[in-house]
C-alpha cells in the first residue's frame, strides 16, 4: 500500500483522463490520494472531486501565486469549507519569493489566516515554500508559539536549515519527484538525515514527475518511483518505505480513513 499525499486531480492533464488516473493509481497500490485546492475558486471542483472516489481526499486552500487576488478577510471560509467529511487539511498555502506573483505582504498574511484556520479545526496545514526559507521558519516558529499546528513542508526541496525548524515544529516533510533527480544529491543527503516516519510521498502530480517519466505529465501512480529512490536514499526495503510514509500519512490526515476498497 502506497499513498499520493499531494497532488491536483482537477488540474489539465489529469482532469481530463480522472477515470484513467484514478485506475492507474490503484494498479500502482495506491489507498489514498489528497488532491490539493489553491484558489477558493476552485474548491468546490477539488470537494466534489473527491467525494467521486473512496481513496481520494481533499485540502482546501489559497496558493500563494493567489494570496493577491484571492485575498481572505478572516480564516472563516477555510473553517466552513473544512466542515465536509471529505476536506481533510488546509492548504496549499505559504510563501514563494521565486516568482512573487503575489505581494509578500499578501502571502504572509494569507500564510497566517491558513495557519488559524488550522488552529480552529484541528486539522493540518500544507505548506508551499520556495525561496523563502528564513520568512517560511520566521511565520511558523511564531505561530506556532500561538498554539500547536502540525503539517507538511510539501516538495520539500529546500535547505537543510528549514527541514531542521520544520522537524522541530513537529512537521513532515512531503518528498516528491525532485529527489529522483540526478542534480539532486545534496536534497538526497539531506532527506538521508530525516527520519523516515517524518517523510510523506507525493508527486505534485501533473508537475515533477520523477524519473523516468521526468518531463512527461505527472499522476500519482508514479509515486512508486519516489518510493524507490527514497528506499535506496534510506537503506531500507521499499516494503518499509511504503508502509512508514502510508502511516505517517494517516498519522497526520486523521480526517481520512483507509478504504478498503482501494485496497
């Protein structure tokens, strides 16, 4: 059994083949999927997505490319949205300073607003940084003084300074597609010192696919191939791989239950 733990099902390139991606994925020994909402826009069609099939699970969440845009008054509509059995984390959201789409202030805040959102219904947060490591650390390390949020640095691929605060704060780290490949030693030698019970599996499917399929459409069957990297990256059987990250996936999304149909 093996677990997608962030991808986007309502994104082109698999929503148009859902059918197709979702039957590849149980072929692959895939229990569980959490397609990922980034504009609140688009929450409804990642809800409703998910409540079509057993194993897929919803977060809900503005991404920070949005924070302008889609910008919250108060975490009230996350609150709402999380009350549907099939929404079980909040996010994406955080900072990307890479491509500034949105103000900084406005990601910030919109960073903050996700963070009690995740306060008030108990439930995880998904987090999206790049170059943004001192501002990501500095925003959490403060929240969480407010009270304890737990989460997911999702495609972790950044210093080994986050990865350690994130840790620290009781978050996992999602590992996708990123550390297949071969520029990635110095992310593998850091993924290589985190425990593997803190590691969750993704693909960001339809982007990053790992190798081999790199620059082809990512789905979440090709998680098994991160499985494998990671394995080796660890020094265990992909067997233990498999079974740590699924328990640490559930560990984490509590909201969500295994189905046994996928199974």
């Amino acid at each position: 059994m093996i677990v997608d733990s962030h991808c986007h099902l309502d994104y082109p390139g698999l929503a148009e083949r859902e059918a197709e991606v979702i039957a590849n994925a149980r072929a692959a020994g895939l229990v569980a999927l959490l397609s990922i909402g980034t504009r609140r826009s688009s929450w409804a069609k990642t809800v409703a997505l998910a409540e079509r099939w057993p194993e897929v699970w919803a977060a809900v969440g503005i991404h920070p490319h949005h924070a302008g845009e889609e910008m919250l008054e108060d975490p009230g509509p996350l609150i709402e949205a999380a009350r549907h059995p099939k929404v079980v984390a909040i996010g994406e959201v955080g900072l990307d300073f890479y491509y500034d789409r949105a103000p900084r202030a406005a990601q910030e805040r919109s960073f903050r607003l996700h963070i009690e959102a995740c306060r008030q219904t108990g439930l995880p947060l998904v987090v999206h940084t790049r170059e943004a490591d001192d501002a990501t650390i500095a925003v959490l390390e403060e929240e969480c003084r407010k009270g304890p949020v737990r989460g997911v640095i999702h495609c972790f691929s950044s210093s080994r300074r986050l990865a350690q605060a994130a840790l620290a704060l009781g978050f996992h780290l999602g590992i996708g597609g990123i550390v297949t490949f071969k520029r990635s030693q110095e992310l593998r030698t850091i993924v290589k010192e985190v425990p593997l019970e803190r590691c969750l599996l993704e693909t960001d499917a339809p982007y990053l696919a790992p190798e081999p399929h790199r620059g082809k459409t990512n789905e979440p069957a090709f998680v098994v191939h991160t499985a494998k990297v990671l394995a080796e990256v660890k020094g265990v059987t992909l067997a233990e791989v498999e079974r740590v990250t699924t328990e640490a996936f559930f560990g984490l999304f509590e909201k969500a239950q295994r189905c046994a149909e996928a199974a």
